[in-house]
C-alpha cells in the first residue's frame, strides 16, 4: 500500500466485503443448480467428554496459576506448563495412560488455552506481566557487522532479526521468469528462519513456507520507500537468531535501520507489528499488541501491520474465528497504529537518519547520460575500449540505449576507481573546445613535431614549433612517449582539419622575442 491511513484501509475493506457478497451468492445458487449437497461433518478422533471434563475440573486452577505468574521468560513459562501436565498424569495408572494418554494431552491443551483466553478477557493482563497494549522492551543497533555494506540488530523481548545489506550492480539484479510475467527486481529481501531460533536442533533444508510468506510480507513493506533510481541491486538478508512472536515485524525493522546504516536514501523509515486477538462466545474480546508466540497459538488472530509514521504500506491476517466486526477491525488499527509509531520511535534510537554517505567498502556507483552516436565509441571496435576501460580502472560498465541517448552506469569497489573510469567515459563524449587547457599525453614523436591525446581518443599535433618560445630542431631527448604536457587548443589545420595545439602559448613570452616568418 502507498501509506495508506487507517480509515482508508478500513473501507477498502468494506468495499471488497460487499463485493464479494455477490461473489457468494452466485457460488451458492451455482452449488444448488448443480445439486451439490453439503459437505458430512467428519471426525476421525475418539473423544471422552467425561475424561475432558475431569482433565479440566482437575488442573485449571494450576494451569491458571502458572499464567498468573506472568513470566518474561517462554521456556520457564513452557517448563511450568509441562510440569503441571506430568504432575497429573501421574495420578493416573500405566494402563490408563497407554489408553488415554494422548486424549489427557489434547484436553490438557484446552485447559492451557481456556486458561490464558480467560486472563487476557477478565483481567487485562498477559501471560509475560503487560498490559494488552504494551510493547516489549526494544534494543536496536546498526552497524553489527563490519564487512556488509549495511546491517543492523532489532530485538524485542525475546525476538531478534540480525539483518544485513549487500549492494551490486544492476547485473545482479534477480531475473523473473514466471507464467505471466518477465522481468527484474532490483530490490531483494530474503528472511531465514533457522530451528536454532526456537531451541529446535533440525537440519535447514531449503525455504519452506514460513520463510517464503514472511519474507514477501516484509519486500512489500519496505519496496515502497526504497529508491528505484539509486542504480543499485539492494539484497537484504534477515536472520532469525531467537523467535518468540513476530520475526516478520522484527525484519522490517531491522531491515530499515541495515538500509539507513547502507547509505540507502530511503523516503521514509518503516516498522512493523503484530496484533492479537482473544474473544469469547459472549462478546467480550481483548486486542493484543505485540503478540508472544504463545498469544498467536492460543489466540483468535495474527493481524501485521507496516507503515511509516504517514501511514500504512503492507498488512497481513490470519484469523481463527468466524468473522471478525468491524468495530474490533477499527480498533485493531488504531491500537497498531500507536504502537507501530512507538516501536519505530525505540529503533530510530540506534539511527536517526540515513547515513549522508556509503561505507568506504561498498560499491560506489555514478551515472552519465550520453549522446546516442558516442555510445559505439565508448564501446569501442569488438568492446575494445570499455574491456580497457574496466580493466584499468577495476570497474564494471554497463551501457544502456533509450531512445537517442545512452545511460552509461559506472560501479566500483572505490570511488577514486568509479571517477577515474568516468574521466575517461567523459573524454571520449567531450568535443574539444578551442581556447581550452588540456593535461596530453605523448603518443608518438615525429621530426616536425609530436602527436598527442588531450582526451581518450582524441589526437591533435603540437608542432615542435610551438614547443617552446625558443627554436628547438628535435623533440628526441626533450620529451618521450608516455610524457603528460600541458597543451591549449589554439584551432584547426584547415587543410587537414586536425586539432592544433600550442605548449609555447602557455609560457610567459621572453622580452626583446621576434617572431620569424617562415620562408
């Protein structure tokens, strides 16, 4: 979304609602039309109401003791929680636990969740100790890594993206090649999400869902405020190390600040954050920010939300109840509203703005439009010149014709590199201006004079007449190929057209000097 606000978002929701009520309808009478019947209830799990009933009766009180606790820490919390459900199953003999043991765990499961559902409704507190509007304690801090050109650490309570930024040029950029559509995106963002982050030891075997949907949720909301024309291919890469609730958020945030740490003039810094949601069967609802793991498990909805202080630029929601009214809708927004601003506000901490430059490892880059005819010199006979060029002065040119000019991109490891290949690229468009001063380079030594370059490419004879306000009958011994003269450009052989050039007009004139006519 192009920053969108609240309001706005709400009733293009609305609009899409309506529209899609037709949508229904018309899949309904199709569905009577075509005599198909409804779908048979099925469940293939063997169920006990009254063992449920005990499971409940018998452990709520201690479920909801431990939630009391209101305990930072999700593994303490976890050993707790488990530790109530073994102290039960001891009550039970092995015969009873063979039989019913995996039906004691799946009701125990509804305790957890009846339990924690009721402390958010009925007293307004989570399971860590916060209010539901409360935001977890940030710590955010850029430059992490020494060797990306941009990285940055977000952490919030007990999630933490480590995400980096690489720069390269536009033949970096990621080809797209799908059904329907062709092209390149120059702005990439890959999100890793490694078992370690959750106390798992399992082996990474390539994306998997998680990490696809996360880390499109996160490109979205961050491709709007990131340059088109900055000429770079930008990949940024977040890295999961720890994962309690909303490492997708955690992302947009780090991203962001590794962008600014990078030199990239983003428009405007983005965060992002995740809601909840906990109702009951009597209306009664609570809305989460920042959700824990747990409070997306045990939860009715997962709702992201990602913007800039302006407004909104990527949603996303799962939802786990049947509809959700657009009151509580509302209010969701709001609510993520004052705590997206609060979080960008904790990050913005560790970086204020975009840094003025790139860091002195990063690729620089520079771009220069040219007449379309100059664009087969710059090239040159079987790509001569720009081999040369790029090999001499350790750069990468890339050369792009749109209409009658031609976009010529300079990137390279330095920028004394990147100016050095764009003097040359310069040279060869430039059209010598009579009267101007150039730094030659002697090309060859001749018994009337010499030929040299006042710019790549361009020749022009300084003749040995005027060398020097004093008579010299050789240029041997006085200058040698690979010298560099300061010459001016005094006009043009009208015989030859060639480029005459004059060292002598440069030196102060000697007094009492005559000049000779030529014979």
């Amino acid at each position: 979304m192009s920053e969108v606000s609240e309001a706005e978002m709400l009733e293009a929701i609305k609009f899409g609602h309506e529209a899609i009520k037709g949508h229904i309808k018309g899949i309904n009478e199709f569905a009577v039309k075509a005599g198909l019947k409804p779908k048979r209830e099925y469940n293939h799990e063997t169920n006990d109401a009254d063992l449920k009933a005990k499971v409940h009766k018998d452990t709520y009180d201690k479920v909801y003791a431990v939630a009391r606790k209101l305990q930072a820490n999700k593994n303490n919390r976890k050993e707790d929680f488990k530790a109530v459900l073994e102290e039960y199953k001891k009550t039970f003999s092995e015969e009873e636990l063979k039989e019913k043991g995996a039906l004691i765990s799946k009701y125990y499961h509804d305790v957890e969740y009846d339990a924690v559902r009721r402390l958010a409704l009925d007293e307004k507190v989570r399971l860590d100790g916060r209010k539901t509007t409360d935001i977890r304690a940030i710590w955010a801090e850029v430059n992490y890594l020494p060797m990306p050109h941009g990285s940055a650490v977000f952490t919030r309570g007990e999630t933490q993206s480590l995400t980096t930024v690489t720069l390269g040029t536009p033949k970096d950029a990621m080809m797209i090649d799908g059904a329907f559509n062709k092209g390149e995106e120059k702005f990439i963002l890959h999100y890793n999400f490694p078992g370690f982050s959750t106390g798992e030891a399992k082996p990474n075997r390539g994306v998997g869902r998680r990490e696809v949907g996360h880390g499109n949720l996160a490109q979205r909301a961050l491709k709007r405020v990131v340059p088109t024309d900055s000429g770079y291919t930008i990949r940024v890469v977040s890295d999961i190390l720890e994962s309690n609730g909303s490492s997708s958020m955690a992302t947009v945030c780090a991203a962001t600040l590794a962008l600014m740490d990078a030199g990239i003039k983003i428009a405007k810094p983005v965060a992002g954050i995740a809601m909840g949601l906990i109702t009951d069967d009597k209306g009664n609802y609570a809305i989460l920010s920042d959700i824990l793991g747990d409070e997306d498990h045990l939860g009715d909805m997962d709702f992201k939300v990602c913007g800039t202080r302006d407004g909104i630029t990527a949603v996303q929601m799962d939802l786990k109840v049947h509809g959700l009214p657009y009151e509580v809708m509302e209010k969701a927004m709001e609510q993520a509203k004052a705590g997206r601003l609060h979080i960008m506000n904790e990050m913005l901490k560790a970086l204020g703005d975009v840094r003025e430059d790139y860091k002195p490892h990063a690729p620089r880059f520079e771009k220069l439009v040219i007449p379309g005819e100059f664009i087969g010199a710059v090239i040159g006979p079987g790509g001569k010149v720009i081999q040369e060029m790029q090999r001499s002065t350790n750069t990468t040119i890339v050369i792009t014709e749109e209409g009658k000019t031609g976009i010529v991109e300079v990137f390279g490891t330095s920028k004394d590199d990147v100016m050095a290949a764009m003097a040359k690229i310069k040279g060869i468009v430039s059209v010598p201006e009579p009267g101007a001063i150039y730094d030659a380079k002697v090309k060859s030594i001749m018994p009337y004079g010499a030929f040299v370059e006042i710019l790549p490419g361009k020749d022009g004879l300084l003749h040995i007449s005027e060398y020097d306000w004093k008579r010299i009958d050789t240029l041997e011994g006085v200058i040698k190929e690979g010298d560099i003269i300061k010459v001016k450009y005094v006009g043009d052989d009208p015989k030859t057209k060639k480029i005459k050039l004059s060292r002598k007009a440069l030196l102060p004139k000697p007094e009492g000097h005559v000049e000779k006519s030529e014979a």
